[in-house]
C-alpha cells in the first residue's frame, strides 16, 4: 500500500498523488507499487526491495545520487505468534526531491510519526524526518521493553502458585524478544555512528544536537533490554525450581491424603469380613469401629501436622 505525505503547517495531510517535497510511505508494496514509486522518484527497484527482506541488516548505501538506510524498529506480533516482540526492516530513501520509507509490515515508528506523537515534521526537510524517525525509534523500543516488564510482573504474580510450564515458556518468549530487541538495537546504533561520522548527510547545528539525541535514547534502550534479559534468565532457573516445588507441595498433600483416608477404609474393610469378629454383635458396633478408625485418622494427621508434613 502507498501513501503519500505533505506537511502543512507542521502538520501531515495525505495527498492523492507524487509532488516533489512529499513523503511516500510503503507497507508491504507489491511489485508493481515498487515499480510505481521507482517511476515516481527515479530509485532503482534494488534499493527500494532490500528493506522488505526480514534478515536485512542496519546499514546505509549511497550512490547516484541516491541514500538508502536500513534500521531495525521493534514490531509486536500477535497473541498466536511463538514471540510477543520481534524486529521488522524501516528503509529510509532520499532522493533530490522526496523521502521514501519501505517496510514489510504496517511499522509502529511510522504509525506514530504519521498520528502526530513527532512534532513540527516538514517533509521538505529529509534529513530532519529521517533523523526523528530514528528518535522515535529508539522511544518506541523503550516502550516496549516497558510492556515487556510489566508482562515479567504479571507472570512472576502467576508463578507463586504455578504448578505447569505455561509461565516459564512465557518467559523465555520473552527473553527471546529482548534478545532480538538487543541485536537490532546495536546494529542500529553502528549504523547512526557511521551516519554521525561520515555526515552522509547535511546536518545544521540543530540536527546534529538530535542526533546525539538518538544515540544517547538509544543506548539507553540497550542498557535496559539488556538489565530486563539479564534478569529473565536469573528468573527462568529460578521459577523452573518454584514450581518443582509446588509440585512437589501437591503432591505431598495428595500423599497425606490418601494415607489418612486409607486408614479408615483399612479398618472398615476388616470389620467388613465374613469371619467372626470383635464388637459385630454389638448394636452400637458400627459407630464404635467409625469412632476407632477416626481417632487414628486424626491422631496420625496430629503427628503429620507436629512433624511438619504439611
């Protein structure tokens, strides 16, 4: 799908068609939407398919002319999905006239850009658009590895009682995120230090202060994936051996249970015989047997309860 972007007053406002100074933006184009923007803004069909290819690393190509950077955006995936986070591809392409971005999927990053959450966005103004979309991109990882530690905190509530692996799996889907999360982030952050370096682009005063901006945001999204994995693999063992020991609670229960209960059916099922027998002449026969067999009953749950069983 193509849509095209004209900042108007600080604002953008989708317009029908191409015009130099506008911003397209592609999520999951076909080939013959690729084939349209080449036309459209004279990029070769290479640079406008790398960004589709999910293993594509950050990096930036220049050449005739023409820019494209490659960086890793954090992406949510579904509730069926066998990880909650992953990382998506964002290209960036800057021809004379216009911005292009290229995604394989709707990107969050462009979705807040586009919902007004980026202030004072001018699409003539390329490098300062690509720049706060790298801003927003390392906000959108610290937002997410928040969600991250708020669904640690829900599980480790679960786990006090947990019994099945069902928790721990959660987990480890989780640390499986933020280990993707801490790849792309680092390679991001290599791309922005080649970027800062060798100016590929005309930087003001003003821009390369934002620029710092998103290394300094984006390392601070590294340090703390990188404290939330440290301290999910700490919590895996840990809550492997809690619920080892919640099993291990119910069935000591279980256990004392059926030793309390098989004392009465013990003696009941003597009484029971065919045989003569102590008391089965007695009229009150039967409740003094129920009355023996629970006296032993509750004196062995007194002992269990002395010595700790449960």
């Amino acid at each position: 799908m193509l849509t095209y972007y004209r900042s108007i007053g600080g604002k953008l406002q989708v317009i029908g068609s191409y015009i130099d100074g506008c911003w397209i933006n592609a999520t999951a184009p076909t080939a013959e939407e690729l084939a349209r923007v080449s036309r459209e803004t004279g990029l070769d069909l290479d640079y406008l398919s790398y960004p589709l290819d999910p293993d594509e690393r950050s990096r930036f190509e220049r050449e005739d002319g023409q820019l494209l950077i490659i960086m890793q955006t954090s992406y949510r995936l579904g509730e069926d999905s066998d990880i909650p986070y992953d990382t998506v591809p964002l290209g960036i392409l800057h021809t004379d006239h216009c911005l292009v971005t290229v995604c394989a999927t709707e990107n969050p990053v462009v979705n807040d850009v586009v919902s007004g959450l980026v202030r004072r966005v001018s699409t003539v103004k390329k490098n300062r658009l690509t720049l706060q979309l790298f801003l927003r991109n390392a906000q959108r990882f610290l937002i997410d590895v928040r969600q991250i530690n708020k669904q640690v905190d829900r599980i480790e509530d679960r786990m006090e009682t947990a019994t099945r692996n069902r928790e721990l799996m959660d987990l480890l889907k989780l640390e499986k995120s933020l280990v993707y999360f801490i790849t792309g982030l680092k390679a991001n952050e290599a791309m922005m230090e080649r970027v800062k370096r060798d100016r590929i682009f005309e930087m003001y005063e003003e821009d390369s202060d934002l620029l710092d901006d998103v290394l300094i945001e984006n390392l601070q999204a590294i340090e703390m994936a990188s404290i939330a994995s440290n301290i999910l693999t700490s919590m895996a063992g840990a809550f492997a051996s809690v619920i080892s020991n919640n099993v291990n609670q119910v069935v000591k229960v279980l256990t004392v249970t059926t030793i309390l209960v098989a004392i009465p059916t013990l003696i009941t099922s003597i009484f029971g015989m065919n045989v003569p027998l102590p008391l089965q002449q007695n009229p009150e026969g039967m409740w003094i047997v129920l009355s023996i067999a629970s006296l032993l009953s509750a004196t062995l749950a007194f002992l269990f309860y002395r010595w700790r069983v449960f």
